[in-house]
C-alpha cells in the first residue's frame, strides 16, 4: 500500500479535509492509505474561530508569509521545520497532496527533503522517496526564508485550480505549476477544495497509480 501525506490549508485541520475528500479515499481503498496530518499548534489562538487552525505559517492580506509578526512569526516557522523533521523521522511517505496553504506547504516540503540543506533546522533521519505531488488551489510563497527553499524535485505533479477561486487566484496557482518541471494541469467549479465531483477521484487514482509504478 502507498502511503500519502495530506497537508490542510490555513484555517483548515487534518479532520476537516479527511471530511472533504471522502470520494478519494474511496477511490485509493485497494491502493493507498491517505494520512491527514495536523500542524503543531500555536502557542495562543490569534483567529476568531474557537476550533484553534494551525497554520503553517501566518498570512498576510496578499497570501505572503506575514513578516509584521517578526519574532512571532520566525518561531512559528521554527516549530513547523521541527515538527516536519519529526514527523519525517517517523514516517515515510510516497507522495503528498496540498490544499490553499497547504499546497504551498507541499511545495516547500518536497523542496526540503530534495535540499535539506537549504532549512537551518530541519534534519529528518528518514530519507524519503517523494514520487508525486498533487496541489490543489496551490500557491508559491514569495518571501524569505521560503524563497530560498524551493527546488521542487523532478518529479510527476498535477496541479488543480477553479477559475472563480476567490481566495488564491488562478495566477497564484499557475505560478506554483511553472515551478514543477513535468506538471498537468486540471480545471475544476467546486471552488476552493480538492476536487472530489465527477471523474475527480479516478483521474487522481490514474494518476497516483501511473506516478507510482
């Protein structure tokens, strides 16, 4: 069995998404086991919901990491690259599908593990054989220390976006595409999710199976 990692998005938890995609675990039951991580909490909720998201890394008003947090947001970053070389440490994985932040997510991780290197910090003791990303309503995050990171390896992506996305815009998501050497790209109208309506779930089983043999 493939083991797949599912990253959330901003305001999102490994339980909501688990939730959403229940087609596509359907569809993987004979081939994959799909594994909803959640990320490390943070040390106070800054959000209004009471349901305390974990995201990443903090936003600002244009998706970027939100360097007016300064300390805040460096040691937020800190505790995810500690969390990652943890839980990288403990598990091995054959490929990842991201969401929104999550997506961005992905992007960075697949990047890291190709260039450890490049993360002061993060140093997995399990080497891994990412053979697959899947980035739904993905985005590249432009600010440093992330735009060091990237150096997505040559790997089989396929990138999903809805072109009424009100919350990453479908340019975003191209912009993540053109960093990724041997992408396909799909267009969807379920908005901002992975997509999961129609022939969704075997188009992603074809191409999990096809990336994976």
């Amino acid at each position: 069995m493939l083991n797949i990692l599912v990253i959330h998005g901003y305001v999102q938890s490994a339980a909501t998404v688990a939730h959403n995609t229940r087609q596509l675990r359907d569809a993987l039951d004979d081939v994959a086991i799909l594994h909803y991580v959640d990320g490390p909490p943070v040390s106070h909720n800054i959000f209004s919901s009471s349901s305390l998201p974990r995201p990443w890394w903090f936003l600002d008003q244009n998706l970027e990491l939100d360097s007016s947090q300064n300390d805040r947001a460096r040691t937020r970053w800190e505790n995810v690259v500690e969390w990652w070389s943890k839980e990288l440490s403990e598990h091995e994985y054959d490929g990842v599908i991201g969401l929104s932040q999550g997506s961005a997510m992905a992007a960075l991780l697949l990047s890291m593990a190709n260039h450890p290197e490049r993360v002061s910090g993060f140093n997995p003791t399990k080497k891994q054989n990412f053979k697959f990303g899947i980035f739904c309503s993905g985005l590249v995050s432009r600010h440093s220390p992330h735009a060091e990171i990237y150096g997505i390896p040559d790997i089989p992506t396929l990138h999903t976006l809805d072109d009424g996305d009100t919350i990453v815009s479908p340019a975003r998501t191209l912009e993540l595409q053109q960093k990724c050497r041997r992408s396909v790209l799909y267009r969807h109208s379920e908005g901002h999710v992975i997509p999961v309506g129609g022939n969704f779930p075997s188009l992603f089983r074809d191409f999990i199976l096809d990336a994976t043999k």
